[in-house]
C-alpha cells in the first residue's frame, strides 16, 4: 500500500455552526479513532483532493500538531445536493491489530469465454478483506483466462496470502455473459453440425 502523507490541524470547536465556518474557509473537520483516544482536527480541501479521488488506497502518515500517527481513510460523508465533503473519518492503525478494509479488484488475462464473443461483467469493484495493514495490497487481482461463457467466479473460491475475505462467500465477483453475437454463434455452429 502507498504511503500518503497528510497534516491537520487540531480543533477544539465542535458543533455544526463551527464546522459550517470551517467549510466556508475551505477546511474540512475530521477525526480519527481507533487509538487511546479520538482526536478532531481539521485539513485543507488541496491537501486532502488527491487521497480521495483515486481509485487507489493509501496508508496516511497523518501529522496533527506534534503528533505523527499511522491511519487509513474509513469514511466521508457528502452533501446530499452540492456533493461537497462534509466529514471525513480515519482509522488509527496498529501494526498488530487486523483491519476490515475494502480493495479495488482487478482483472488480468482473457477469458475463454470472450473470446468466444461473450461478455466479461465485474460484479464488484471492491472486496471486503481483514488484514494486518502490512499486507493490504494496492488491489487484488483474479485471473480470468479460464472463464467460459455461463461461467463466474465467487468470494469463496478466492485466496490471497495473509488476508481474510470477510464478504459472503457466495458473492459474485466477475462472470462472462453470454452476447447476442455467442448466441448468434452457437446457434449457427449447431446448424452446420445438425446438417452434416
């Protein structure tokens, strides 16, 4: 997992008129938990821009005052109209304590079943894991060449070293679809089989 590092500012000011003035001036409130205690804390919306729109994961190195504390990104919350950041939540990291975190899934290789013109559908973008932070990968990757048409591949059916997979195991995670232009295919190749 990449490292981002990420300086705050502590406040004392708690409430929804003191966080209203703080978004006006282009701060976001934050906290973090986890550790012995809950620290609040404000930080700049440019400093915070390339942590969140990313599809990638980081461990934030989160500087607050003279603290330097070891966190990861666990919540934001939007406005439900302007879809501006309201809050932001971290969670303290402990090197010894595993963590329930999501990570983006990628797909390598070509299926089989594409190549017979099916369709490659990832069903879920992100995987529930439990991990010591140490061993939270960037993403996980599924291999898909063996993937016919029909076929599909379940949470339950993967394993990566030292991580749980938390969500159901019954979860669908990619599968190759079947395309007009397949059945279009198959149907013409059991009419030449049929005529001979």
């Amino acid at each position: 997992m990449k490292v981002f590092e990420l300086s705050g500012t502590p406040r004392t000011d708690l409430g929804k008129k003191a966080c209203k003035t703080m978004r006006k001036e282009d701060l976001i409130p934050c906290v973090i938990y986890g550790g012995k205690e809950n620290i609040n804390f404000t930080v700049t919306k440019s400093a915070i821009r390339k942590l969140i729109y990313t599809p990638e994961i980081f461990e934030v190195k989160l500087t607050i005052g003279k603290q330097t504390l070891k966190a990861i990104l666990k919540d934001i919350q939007y406005h439900p109209v302007s879809d501006n950041i309201l809050h932001i939540d971290f969670l303290e990291v402990d090197d010894k304590k595993p963590i329930t975190f999501r990570v983006p899934i990628k797909t390598e290789g070509l299926a089989i079943g594409v190549r017979a013109g099916g369709k490659l559908s990832l069903e879920m973008r992100k995987l529930k894991i439990k991990a010591l932070c140490k061993d939270i990968p960037s993403s996980l990757t599924i291999n898909v060449e063996n993937l016919e048409i029909g076929k599909s591949i379940k949470a339950g059916e993967l394993s990566f070293p030292n991580i749980k997979i938390v969500d159901n195991k019954e979860s669908l995670i990619v599968c190759v679809k079947s395309t007009r232009a397949a059945k279009d295919a198959a149907t013409t190749t059991e009419g030449a089989a049929a005529s001979k």
